[in-house]
C-alpha cells in the first residue's frame, strides 16, 4: 500500500502518510505542532488548515459552526476533521500552531506563559564620560537599567576579562545578555533578535533536540540520533556497567553523549542557519542515569543498594564546562529526578499532562528502554521505572531500527503478509510499531503461541496458509519468520522473547502501582501512552500483545513524547522549573526491585494474552 | 653600633634591635602583633609580656598600678614601656596578643569580630538508608543541618561529580566545607581544626602574605616577595605599558604575579606544615592596576582617558580560575576600589584606621611605588594617588633593597658617617629608611642642596669634614656619595632627583586634596604614615627631606603596612567586607593629571626645604 504525500506550508515540509490520516495527527507527526485543547473531537475550532491544493472534502456539521463561510471558502477547514486520502499542500496559520505560548501533548493542552530568565538587550553610548568617569561593569549596568528592572550586574571572571576589550572593539555599543543578573555575553552589534534555546530529551536509545527561537517562543526545528552510548550498552544497566568495569568508561559515555548533543546542535543550527553562539539556554531531561553520564557524574550509586542518585535536584552548569558547543556561558538546566530510576524524563511527561494537578486519576506509561509508570492525581502520585530494554525503540532486535525512513511501521496479514515502509523506499528493518503489529497479527493467526513460542511449520499443520508457514525457518537457536526474504528482514524467537520480557515488565509495574494506591482498574480513568514509540501505535495490536494489563474498556491516549514537550516548557518558563522541582518532591517511588510481588507479576505477565 | 638580640617566646622567634626599642615596637616587626588600645602610652595594661632572661628593669609607675604585685614578681611587665638595651627572651602571653579578634594598626585599635563565611564539619554515618532512601547531596545537607542553621546546601559541578567517589572511599565519613551555603571541599576524616586564609598586600614593589589560622582567628605567619613585575616596569604605567606594547604581555605579568602568590603560600605553608589544600580563602588587596593584573584583566582602561577601571566593585572568583595553588574552590576575593589609581590597598588602609567613620580630621599618606593619599573624615573623604616610584621600597635606586638582612636601614652622620645594618650582617644595600636619613644626613652637612644637587667637593671647599667629603666621587652622569666603600654602597645623583620626584609627588597630591575638602594644615589633627616602609622611618628625616608638606607641628603616627591589615579584616570578617564595599562608594577621587594646579604645586615641591 503506497503512502500519500502531503506538503506542509509555508516551510514546504514533505511528509507521507497512510490514507485516512487525519491533518492533525501527519502535522504532530512532522513535527508541526497544531492547537486543539478539546483533543481533537472537533469542538474548539483551534486546528484551523487552509488545504492550497488536493480535495477539500465536503464540509461537515462541525466544520460549518465554527468557521466563517469566508474562510470556508478560502480552504479552511479543522485539521482534525479532514482525513487525507490523496496528495495535498496544506498551509497551517500562525494562529493555529500551538506553542504561542501554549504547549500541547497530543490532546492535553497546558496554558504555559513564557517566563525567561534571559534576556538581551542592546545598549549604544557605552564609552565613560570624562566628567562622571565610571567604571565599564557599572556603565554597562547603568545602560541596562534604563531598559529593565535590575538591580545589580554580575560578571563572572571570564566575562569581566573581556568587558574592556570587546566595548572598545565594538566601538562601546553592544547587545548584552543577561541571564537573572548575571552577563552571559557582550555581542557586537544589535543581536537581541537572535535568541535561542534547545530542549533536549536525553532517551537511552534515542536523543532528541527541539531548536526554539526564544524571541517569540516557536519551536523551529526537531532533530534526533540514536544515543551514541548503545554501542556500551543497551540498557541503563549494562550503561553503568561498563562505567564501573572499563577503565575511563563515564569520560567514555560521557562524550559520547555530549558529542551526539553537538551534532543534534550542529544539524539544528545549519539548517535554520542560527550561530551556536546565539544558543543561551538548554534544556536537559532523561532517566537518572543518563542526565549522570551527561553530567560526568558517576553513576555508581544507582548501581548499589539503596540505588540512589547523587543528587534528586535540578543542576544547573555553564556550557563551557561540559563541552558543549554553544554559547560558553549558556545555562544548562538539567532536571530534578523522582529517583535513581525515574528520571527527568518522567518530570517532563507529569509536567506536560499536568497529572500532578488534574483531579482524574490517569496511568501514565511512557514507553521507552527505561520505561517509566507513574500512577496518581493531584492528591498522590507515584511512580516506578520498569526497565522493559529498547525492543519497542528498535534496539537488540535482529532487524529493529528506530521509526524513520525505510522502516516497517505497518504488517496487514491475510493470507499473505504485507506491510508498510516509511517513505515509501525498499525496507530496511522494522520499527517498534512493525514489530507490535507483527506479533500480534503471528499471535492471531497462531504462528507465536501465548507462550511466546514461534512454532515450527510442523507444529502448525497447514493451519495458516501456505504463504504464511512458507515464511518460517527453523534455527539452531529457535525458529524466525521471515517478512521480507530479499533483505533478510525477519522477526526471530529471541525478539519475541524481548517482547514479552519487556510488556511483563509493564504490566507487572503497572500493577504494583494499582497495589501501592488500592486502585482497582476501573478507577482508572485514562491511561496515556508516551514516547516517541506511543504516537504510531495501533492500540489493538497493543492490547493484543499484552502491552497492558487492561481489557479493552479504560480509554487509552497516545501522547506522543511528551518528555520532550516537559523539556520545552522548562526552557520556555521559569514556573516550569518550580513546578518541575516541585514534582520532584511530590511523587512517590516505588522500588520494583525491593518489591516482594513484582517478581511473580512479572513472571505472570510473560505469557501473551 | 650593634644590634641586640631578642627572642620571643613560645614561638622562638629571633629579632634584632637597637638600643632603645620598645619591646612593643620590636614585636610588632617581628610580625607579632600585640593589644595596645591605649596606643602604647601605657593607659590600658594589654600589652603585658613576661621577661623570661635578661634584666627587667625598674617597675614604673604605670606598671605598678596595672599589673598585679603577683605578675610583676613572675616577670610581667608592660611592652610599651619596657625598652630594650640588652639581649631578652620575651614571652608573649596569648592574652595579649592582637587580631583575636581585634585588629591593631600600630596604636589603633578596631574592634574586628569574626564573621566567617566559612565552616568545616564534620559528618559521619553518611551512608544512604535502605528504609528511606535519600540521594547523596540531600544525606549531606540533612547531616549538616542537624550541625548549623542551613536552607540548601549547593555544590557546583566538579563537587557533585566527586561527592559519590569521595563518600565511598572515605567509608562514608567526611569533613565538609562550606563557603556560605556552597559546598567547596569534601575532606577525609575529621580536618574541621585545619582551616586557614591567606590575606594579601600586593604592591606594585612588594607583595605581602599573612597566614591566618581560622578556626582561631591567629595570625601564623608573614611572608614577603619583591613583587617578579618590577622587572617589567617600576611602576604601574610601565606595567600597563608593557601589557599594551608587549604580545601576551597581559599573561605574562598574570603570570607572574601568580607565580609569586604561589611562592608565598608555598613558604608559609611549608613553614608551619600546613596542606595548601586547607587553605580555603584568599584576599586581595592592591592598587587597581595590580588586582587588574591579578585577575588577568586588561588595565588599558586605566591608562586612556577617562582612566577608569573595569569595575570598581569586589571580585570573587575561585581559587582554580586563578591558578592559585590551595583549595581548587578556595574563594579569592579581591578588593573593590575607589578609582583607576586608588586600589583596594587604600581600602585596606581606611578600613583598618577607621579613617571612614572618626570625626578627627585625618591625613593618610600610604608610601608605596603606586601611593596614595587620603584626607577626611566620616563626613567626607577623598582620595588620590601619588605615583611616587619605587624609590621608597628600595626600586630604581642604585644600590636600593628592601627592609630585611643586609640594608641599611639607620645612617648616623658626624665627621664621618657610620650606619647600621638589618640582621648585623655585612651591608649589601639601602633599604627606604636609609635611604631618608641618608639624604637628610647629607642635606644637613650641605653636600647636598636644597634644589638636589649632590655638590663636588670643589663647591663644598671643605665645609664638611675631609672624611666626607672625601666620600663624594665625580661622574659624568653626575656625582656619587659613597656610604660603603668595598662593597660599593653608594648614593648617586639620579637616587636623590628619584627621591625629589617621589617626595613632591606627594607633596603636591596633599596640597591639592586640602584645597578639593578646603582644609588648612592646621585643620588636619593627625597624620597617619601607612607603608612597610612607613613602619622604621625617623620622623624628623621624614620632614627634613620634606616628605610631607608641613611644619613640625602636626602629630605624624606610623602605622606600618595597614593595607595588609585592612586584608586581614576583610579575610576574617564578612562585616568588613561589606564596609570596604561601602568605602568604595563613599570615598571620592581626585584625578591629580586632570588637576590644573598639580603640576604647578609638583614643580613647587621639587626643592628640598
């Protein structure tokens, strides 16, 4: 089945996605983020699209109350409404997108009022008088103090080196940037329009990077790697591991990460064509241990019991002395964690959907290597790592590869297989998503048994069709069903085997949470699915394959990664971080290791449903 | 004439005098500073000491009604009164030692009370529970806070990255200290006992250190190095010069001076077997040129109209951005200033003679190579500075040295001349003190005149007496008297025009500042001759080489280097910290180039009187 083409305007981003697709989602999913607080239902009338080219579709009840017939006729229409079904350019206005000043997570829309601690400011008329001679700081302070609220300018030692040098080359008129009272750079000229930041979210498995011009507070640009330190490890354990095993292991992963972050910075900046140097703030959320190995900060308490980290706060360093190549005196906050295996990362989605506030009482399952759970509302919140490995983000799989082009993301199975390639170019692998909907359709049709085991053809007996059991081989070490024979694309029992390992793992922490709030699972309002991972996935194949441990009735959301979306409103807000600091305290742990049940959960949860 | 040998007990210590010598005095240049609030008139009993060997003289009146009849049997007298004429041993009882915790300039006394930002703690049992477990920092500041009122304990990055390692190898015990609420070192064992400051005079000629035991608030130490610029220019213009014309000149007199700080915190640790590492705090003060240098700061500012500094505010900044080798997070707070030529030495100084907040009329003149010269009172003051040249410290003058083991420090003149050397040693050169009495000695016999010229022995024809004149040697860059024959100790034409220069220097600067606050010399109450140098000079050589524009009738009071009090004040106390910040704003400047009348008042003050 080919995938459609649509282009995005006015960046004229090219995207590809199956028919039926709704606006709303392929814009989420090229990461154009569009405003629709009612989550999409057609209530709000904030996803507003003009389509420029392709069928407009007929206008439907929803789409006739809330837009004028002006703009009807202009091409408007909700972008959550209109399905796409053939090749389209779609413009999505200004006063559409979300993150001006609201951030959304798919659906759950959070009033974020920018609040920075930056600020440049531009100040001509700097050389000291001869009649009222005063000092260069105390001129500069002077200047600024006409312009803000200030009351005394800090230099560090390395900025008070230059004051004299650049005023005098810049012929004593420069941009100043200030973040709180401290000078964190003299610039030549008027450079107040360039202001950036980066959010990062530091995943175990893969990094990403949202570029934001500070100056009006609008994402400009994501990019992302796979974190350069699997190659030491798949998992946060084995990361460790070769940090206490192998000599210089931390400088080891720690470069590795900060290089990835350089390269993510390097992309980002050439292709919005922003100096690194105009980058002031970056923002840092991930597991415990990857903010350590990002930090150079040992992570060897987390490895010994009572697993704790150095620090649950927030930490905040200059740029310069983690190397990374952006403004030297750039702040880089890293977030507080809940414990040495919830991390920033889970602060960023509690933040995102607001779960610390809400009344309703929500499951969160962010789905990556190191998973996390966090069960609650705004009276109790607690939260546990379940370290289901990085089967869903493609890794330690035969053929697995992240969601990107040349991965299979879609498997329809009939009598034959077919399947879905990002891109639409020849398959690569398979991503998370491929590898769900494959077990769960090898699950349907008998070929992987509830115990997990890829049967021989023999065992089958003709049962399924010819085509299919023709897919089967048998290995020394257990039997592969092969998807793609040309490219050798396969899904092998030792995958399933990482399957079930990691969807036991979830589910029995899900349900030591249920145990640890005396919550019954139809007190559960809403479970919402987060990571990257989340945003493709088909909930039935989910729920096929026993990703959670719920019938089909609690309402499932995808949010997408909404660490991510935590990561920009702390750069974006300084309230952010308060709140951020303030989830850090309030959400409980729970120690899944220590915990007496959650072994025999776990060992119960192996066996798909 | 031959010195006498005294030594002071407990800590042994061995000086030489001449006859005559307080033993007040005598302590005070050997580094020992003892309580005389009273200003040695013997009013106030503080000084007691206790005559171990050597006769002890009549009891005076003064003594009998201070000291009991008990102690002046066991040998305790009084040092101010007490004169030495023969060899001693002195003990020094703790009770009447100084800076513990007040601070003396010779015959002032200001109460300084200890308030340190620093603290040392000891914790033990610091391994995280298993029943409730806390992250590493957060143990910490529990364990701390059950020690000290704390709100939050911050670390930077370099001590969050050890504190894990450092925990665990210590076994879970350590000292911690802390620099206000940030932790700057984690320590084996219990070292709370070793915890020491260094407070600093750098001048432009000499640079001064006293070690300072701070769980005590003791003075430990003194030491001094010729400052290793001098070889880059005498005076500060020459240095700034020198950092503008020479490539990498800056870093080059950083260094430098660096390398001297070094020196003297590596001699006065080795000495008392003290770790740099348990030196935690630095102070700086010097003239703004010098703490420009210090900081690795461009001075060009200073040298280009409208001559203004960087900043006049104090500097803080790590000890490790310094390259200073003691504690890497030591804090090294430098001075504030009051102008481009009045450093933080003058600040020193107005702190340490409470020049700032007494109702007396004072006149305070710091001779040193960068002098300054402050007149007023806590109503208003004024500063400026009189670029003396190092003539006074021993620099640019022929056979010139400092005050220690082989100068001349005394000249006796009669029909031929006779003089004394520091230690008793065979001369080497002539120290700022010899060099005064010398000139007034040779002004005296006429073998100098009143406009400087050194005469030959053809226009004296025999006035003085053959010895003498027999001493003058004809040159062609004019003529030389010779002092010391074999080791060719002399003074030369171009010393006593070096003295001129310095002399109407500040003669001039003096004038200009009484007319800035319209003040006639019989408004000033008293004269306060600040300066290492300023410590051994005889007052009437003082005057009759005209060092100070007035008749004999003011009351002139040498209080040594009170620069290096004003240090020690700011080292110990926060509180003084903050009035040397409040001096920087209070005390104005006057621009002596700028000043039309200076130059005229200059050329006046050239002859001698």
């Amino acid at each position: 089945m080919n995938q459609i083409k649509v282009i995005f305007e006015p960046e004229g981003k090219e995207v590809y996605c199956l028919p039926g697709s709704t606006i709303l989602e392929l814009a989420q999913r090229a990461g154009i983020g569009i405003n629709s607080p009612c989550g999409g239902e057609g209530r709000c009338g904030k996803c507003l699209v003009r389509i420029i080219q392709g069928e407009r579709g007929k206008i439907n009840s929803r789409e006739k109350e809330l837009i004028s017939t002006d703009k009807l006729k202009e091409g408007y229409r909700l972008a959550c409404q209109r399905k796409i079904y053939q090749e389209m350019v779609i413009e999505i206005p200004e006063t559409s997108r979300f993150f001006n000043p609201k951030i959304l997570v798919k659906g759950i829309t959070r009033e974020v009022l920018p609040k920075l601690n930056l600020k440049k400011i531009y100040c001509d008329n700097l050389s000291p008088s001869i009649d009222e001679p005063t000092a260069l700081l105390e001129t500069i302070e002077q200047k600024l103090k006409e312009r803000i609220p200030l009351k005394r300018v800090k230099a560090n030692i390395y900025l008070l080196r230059q004051i004299h040098d650049k005023l005098r080359r810049f012929s004593f008129k420069a941009t100043f940037v200030l973040y709180n009272e401290e000078l964190i750079s003299i610039e030549k000229g008027d450079t107040t329009k360039k202001n950036y930041g980066i959010a990062f979210d530091l995943g175990t498995t893969t990094v990403v990077g949202s570029l934001i011009n500070l100056t009006n507070i609008k994402e400009l640009d994501v990019a992302s790697r796979t974190n350069p330190q699997v190659t030491f490890g798949a998992d946060v354990i084995s990361r460790i591991n070769f940090t206490l095993k192998k000599e210089a292991g931390l400088k080891i992963l720690h470069e590795r990460i900060i290089d990835c972050l350089n390269e993510i910075i390097l992309e980002l900046t050439r292709k919005r064509g922003i100096s690194p140097e105009h980058i002031y703030e970056v923002t840092i959320v991930g597991n415990t241990t990857m903010q350590h190995l990002f930090l150079n900060s040992s992570p060897e308490s987390l490895a010994t019991s009572p697993y704790v980290p150095t620090t649950k706060r927030e930490v905040t360093v200059a740029a310069k002395k983690l190397n990374l190549h952006i403004n030297d005196d750039a702040v880089v906050y890293v977030s507080p964690n809940i414990a040495g295996f919830v991390g920033g990362d889970a602060i960023g989605t509690i933040l995102a959907t607001n779960q610390h506030q809400e009344r309703e009482l929500r499951l969160l399952v962010d789905i990556g290597t190191n998973g996390e759970i966090v069960l609650g509302n705004r009276k109790r919140l607690v939260a546990a790592s379940a370290a289901a490995g990085p089967a869903f983000e493609g890794g330690q799989i035969k053929c697995g590869m992240r969601a990107m082009s040349g991965a299979i993301d879609r498997v329809y199975i009939d009598d034959d297989i077919s399947y879905n390639v990002i891109g639409n170019v020849e398959p690569v692998g398979i991503c998370g998503t491929g590898l769900i909907e494959l077990t769960a359709a090898l699950l349907k049709v008998g070929i992987i048994g509830k115990n997990g085991r890829l049967k021989s053809r023999d065992e089958l007996k003709g049962s399924p069709s010819f085509s299919l059991l023709n897919r089967i081989r048998e290995r020394p070490k257990g039997n592969e069903f092969i998807l793609e024979e040309k490219k050798e694309i396969s899904i092998t029992q030792a995958d399933i085997r990482q399957i079930q390992l990691a969807k036991a793992a979830f589910c029995a922490g899900i349900k030591v949470l249920m145990k640890e709030l005396s919550v019954r699972e139809e007190e559960i309002e809403e479970v919402l699915l987060a990571g990257a991972f989340g945003s493709f996935i088909n909930v039935r194949s989910a729920l096929a394959v026993g990703l959670l441990p719920f019938s089909f009735k609690i309402p499932i959301r995808f949010i997408g990664n909404s660490a991510l979306v935590g990561s920009k409103m702390i750069l974006i807000s300084e309230d952010a971080r308060r709140e951020a600091e303030g989830i850090s305290q309030f959400c409980g742990y729970v120690e899944l290791f220590r915990d007496s049940e959650f072994q025999e959960l776990f060992i119960d949860s192996l066996p798909f449903p």
